[in-house]
C-alpha cells in the first residue's frame, strides 16, 4: 500500500524498480518520460545533427526554462546551467564582485564541499547560532547579529545533505535583506520536495535529486536586482550549449512536477517523511535525528552506541543486499553538525508501507555490535 494518493500515478510512470529505492537524495528515479525526452533528442541529434536537433527544440527549452524559473521564484533569463550543482556554486563564485577576505555566515547543516569551495578562496566561514539542538537557524539572533556586523553574505543550505531538516530561508532573507546582506542558497535538496519560492539573491540547485531529472544538469539562478553582483553575461562566458537532452530531460521532470500540483507533492512529501520517523523511532536502538514533523522526506538515523562510520557503512550495505538503497551519510558532508556518520533515507511519493516495516525489521537486527 503507498503512503501517499499520488504514490500510485508516480510509480506507474516509471519502470518497476529491482531494489525498495530510498535514495532519492542520492538520484531520484526518472520517470519513463524523462528517460524518452532524453533518448529522443540523442535520436533528433544523430539523425540531423546536434545543433539542428537543438534549434529545432528551442520552444521546449524555454518552457522548461520558464517553468524551473517559476518554481524557485525567478525569471528564466536569470537562469544559467550548468552540469552540477558544485559546478554552479564555482562558477558564480569565481566571478562575483567580492572581496579578497570575504566573510561568509553559514547554517550547522551547511554542505561540507561547500565549506571546501569556500575555504579555498580564503572566505573567512562563520556559523550561525542554532535555535535547537536540531540546527535551524536562530533568526532573532541572526538579527541581533546584523545589527552590529554584516557578512559580505550568507550561505544556506535550504535543506542539507545529512539532515533533514528544512531552513526558515525566506525569514532569513527577510532579515538579511533589511541589513543589506545577500542570501545564497544551495536547494539542491530543496528543489522538488518543499517549498523553493524565497526571495533569496542567488539560488542553485540540481535536476538529479527531488525533480527526479537526469543526472549532469545542474543550475543557479541570479536575481537582477541581486546584492551580491554577478553579472549573469559573465555566467554565461565561455559556456557552451551544454547537456541539451538532460535540459529537456530536466524540462519533462519539471513539467510533470506542476502536473501533480507542487503544492500537493510537497505536502505528501512531509507526510511521508513524518511517517518514516513515527515507523523507525527507537528501532534497533538506532535513533531518528530530526523532529517527527519537520516537512521534509529526508531521514537520518543516528547508529546505535558503539557504531562507527565504517559499521554505518556495513549497515547500509547490508540493506543495499536486502533490497534497501539507502545511503550512509558520513561526517563530512555536515561537518559542522556532525562527529558521527548516521544512515539517510529519502524516499519518494512511491513509499510502501510495508518497505517502511521491512526496513525496520531488518534495522532491528543490527541494533548493536557484532
């Protein structure tokens, strides 16, 4: 039985699984549509050509365009692709009008080869205060701290790569903005599974998770009247046409989102994470990480005492051969969060109940130590 009403026309729009896919911020499944967008244009561009094929697809690129545009509150024109969402993130901090000796403020959850890309340009990092153990932000304070210091901006990751809980990013913004502050957020596990409509400068973000687009197509998008300047021509320099059937690929994924009413899909979304959380809570003596409701379908578990990263690892593997794709999610992706590895799930809109109670029979055997 599906968690969800819509888990039944998602599954039936792809092809039947050979693994209980709980992975979805790792890769989403692409639906059957996707993968033809994709493959038919690779066939448009052996049969006429690559740039013919792409001319001749134009008016779905731009619709796609407009529509991912929509969805994280921008204008297509201020959209840029390219092939990750790392590779976003480089590209727009290698040409935007900042300082030698930065300062960036970022969130406890922040992406750790975020932190890298940061650390590497000598930006000087500073976490912002946690309003709970859990690590969303503490907007009062974050305002109190505006008042006497501003950062040259803040970095968010709206949701993070080893925790699932969701950022209060438009309250950030909100308050940043009144100091004059620019927001970049990475929605790279945002963008399809809750709300992305922020109001933040600079956005990107990537088509293979939530969207359930193809892998290779990535994306930032940059408000005109962005405070952190970056010039969107300069973006665009030196580019080239890029990954145009993953683009339609992403467009098919995109459209099909706004079919289902994103709305919807987000709702059922946090659903399903709530009830992941209520099925595994004190199973195995593996322990949920986030609040039971926090509105997100990303799912950490902290191991049971004892466990180390490599026995996260085994346990993961050990799912993995019992029909569970599941990721261990080690400390550095959330290293300022994190001092342990914990097991992430994320499923989607086709979740089972009964893969919910496999995966907690199966847990509950690895509840300590061998």
């Amino acid at each position: 039985m599906f968690l969800s009403e819509l888990g039944s026309a998602w599954h039936d729009a792809r092809i039947e699984p050979e693994i209980t896919h709980l992975d979805s911020a790792s890769a989403g499944r692409s639906s059957n549509a996707v993968i033809e967008a994709i493959t038919g244009h690779l066939w448009e561009e052996s049969r006429h050509g690559s740039y013919v094929a792409m001319d001749a697809a134009e008016q779905m690129l731009e619709r796609g365009s407009r529509e991912l545009a929509a969805l994280i509150g921008h204008h297509s024109d201020e959209l840029v692709y390219r092939d990750t969402a790392r590779a976003a993130l480089r590209a727009m901090l290698g040409v935007a009008n900042l300082p030698v000796a930065s300062t960036v403020w970022v969130a406890k959850n922040e992406f750790g080869p975020n932190l890298v890309e940061f650390e590497r340009r000598g930006f000087s990092v500073h976490t912002l205060p946690a309003a709970s153990v859990y690590g969303h932000v503490d907007t009062d304070a974050l305002e109190n701290m505006l008042q006497f210091e501003q950062p040259d901006f803040i970095h968010v990751c709206h949701i993070g790569s080893a925790s699932g809980i969701v950022q209060p990013v438009a309250e950030i913004v909100e308050i940043a903005h009144a100091a004059d502050v620019p927001v970049v957020v990475d929605m790279a596990q945002a963008v399809g599974h809750v709300p992305t409509i922020t109001g933040a400068d600079i956005v990107y973000g990537t088509s293979r998770k939530w969207l359930t687009g193809p892998r290779g197509v990535g994306f930032v998008a940059i408000r005109a009247d962005s405070r952190l300047r970056v010039e969107i021509t300069d973006m665009e320099a030196g580019t080239t046409a890029g990954f145009i059937a993953g683009r339609l690929g992403l467009g098919a994924a995109v459209g099909e989102l706004i079919g289902l009413g994103p709305q919807a899909v987000f709702d059922e979304l946090a659903a399903i994470g709530r009830a992941t959380r209520e099925r595994l809570t004190g199973i195995g003596s593996w322990e949920v990480v986030e609040p039971v409701d926090e509105p997100s379908a990303l799912v950490t578990l902290a191991p049971p005492p004892g466990f180390e990263a490599a026995d996260v690892i085994a346990a993961a593997n050990h799912l993995r051969d019992a029909g569970l794709l599941v990721t261990p999610a080690l400390p550095e992706r959330t290293p300022l969060m994190l001092d342990n590895a914990v097991l992430r799930l994320s499923p989607h809109l086709d979740a089972k109940r009964e893969d919910l109670d496999r995966l907690a029979s199966e847990l509950r055997t690895m509840g300590y130590r061998s």
